[in-house]
C-alpha cells in the first residue's frame, strides 16, 4: 500500500475532511484515508500510471462488489430462516442492484466526494454504486471483514434499506426495457434460445436479450415469462439509471 500513500499524500486539510465526511455517513474514523481517496477517485481523473496500474477505483469497485454480495447474503440468511434459496438470490439482486446502490450513494452523499475528470459533474449514474462498491472495497481493506460487515448492517441496510419494502416491490423490467428501447429508437428482441428437461414434470427455460443484435441479458426460469423478465433486470442493471427513469 505503499504507492497508495506516496500518490494521495500532501493535503492535510483535504484528508481531514474526507476523515471527518466518512465518520458522519459510517460512524467510525478510516484508518488508512489513501484507500478511500482511491475510492472515491474515478477513471476520468487524469494521473499518472505505476507499472501499468492506473490510480482508480475499478479495483477497489471488484474487491467491495464481492465483499457486499457476502454480508447481504449472511443478512438475509439470518433475517429470513425459512425462506428458500430463490428468495434469497432474489432479495440480494435487489439489494446490490446498481441501481439501488446507485440511489443509497446519492441519499448518503458520496456524489459529493467522488472525483472526475469534469468539475462537478457525475458522468453517469452508474459511477455512483460503483463508487459505492469501491468504498465498501477499501473499508473491507482497511478494517477487514467483521468490521466491514457491523458497517454495513448497522450504518447502512438498517438504517438506510428498507428491506421489506423491497421484498414486495414488484418491478416489470421487460416494460421497462421495451419502453427505453422505444424511446431511444433501438431495436429489442427477447429469444428462447433452450429448453432444459429438468424432471418428468418441468422444463428450464432460457431466454436472451437483444439489442440491435448485441446480447444485453440472459434469464432462466421455469417459465418463459419469468426468464424474460430476469433477462430484462439483468440488462437494465447493466444500464444503471438511465434516462428512461426521469
């Protein structure tokens, strides 16, 4: 972690404030602070490159997206004893969904510390989770997992989730998909591309998702209808919060 330190030392008082912006979002003091600037820090800020690693949060962004599929697994575990395997991957898609992350970022504030190229502006909605998972990434780092995972649970889905409101949210992604499409004048085009004997009495179905002929999304389900719409999430994930939501 040297070279993290050398690159982000020099601003005391821009260190204090970030220390001081952490402390009242997450309710503890960072240790080491070069591993959140490197958080908060994205690709379109300009700096210089060491032995081929860019001065980013992409890496950070992986190491958090991993840590917080875990503890929202072990949470709703926990939270939901007799619920099955389904519900469980379910729930946590929700959870980690970019474009929950991308809200839970804007109403804890981390717009206001993430770094681009262009002054003041968020080149796009997705850089809001990503920066959240890249926080999440150097949290992990910095005070390891037990920690990480009390944080996230006390300071963030207890406080800031409403997690049975999201168990009931029902959203149709295959209309939200075909409205985008519609308004952005791209072509979309759902395929059953395989059927999957699973038994005597049930088949797995796959369904895809194109764009303009370019793969957007893959759905499975026992019906067709179910692997559409899973199809349809994982492709507006992908898109983050586009202008189809304003």
């Amino acid at each position: 972690m040297r070279f993290f330190s050398s690159f982000f030392a020099g601003n005391k008082a821009a260190d204090k404030s970030l220390e001081e912006a952490i402390k009242n979002i997450f309710g503890y003091y960072p240790g080491n602070i070069a591993l959140y600037k490197l958080a908060f820090r994205h690709k379109s800020l300009p700096g210089p490159v060491n032995n081929g690693f860019r001065y980013n949060n992409e890496r950070l962004e992986y190491l958090g997206d991993a840590v917080l599929g875990s503890v929202v697994a072990d949470f709703l575990f926990k939270k939901f004893p007799f619920k099955d395997e389904g519900f469980l991957t379910e729930m946590r898609s929700r959870i980690v969904s970019r474009s929950n992350l991308n809200l839970l970022s804007r109403k804890l504030g981390l717009d206001k510390l993430i770094q681009t190229g262009k002054e003041n502006h968020i080149p796009g909605t997705s850089v809001l989770g990503d920066a959240f998972e890249a926080f999440v990434g150097a949290l992990y780092l910095d005070k390891g997992y037990r920690f990480t995972q009390k944080v996230i649970v006390t300071q963030i889905i207890q406080c800031h989730l409403d997690v049975d409101e999201l168990m009931n949210k029902e959203t149709n992604f295959k209309s939200k998909m075909i409205e985008w499409a519609q308004k952005e004048k791209k072509n979309l085009e759902f395929i059953l591309v395989e059927e999957i004997e699973n038994g005597k009495r049930s088949k797995i179905y796959q369904v895809n998702l194109m764009l303009d002929d370019k793969l957007i999304g893959e759905g499975k389900d026992f019906s067709i209808k179910k692997a559409e719409q899973n199809a349809a999430r994982q492709a507006w994930e992908s898109l983050g919060e586009t202008e189809a939501d304003a």
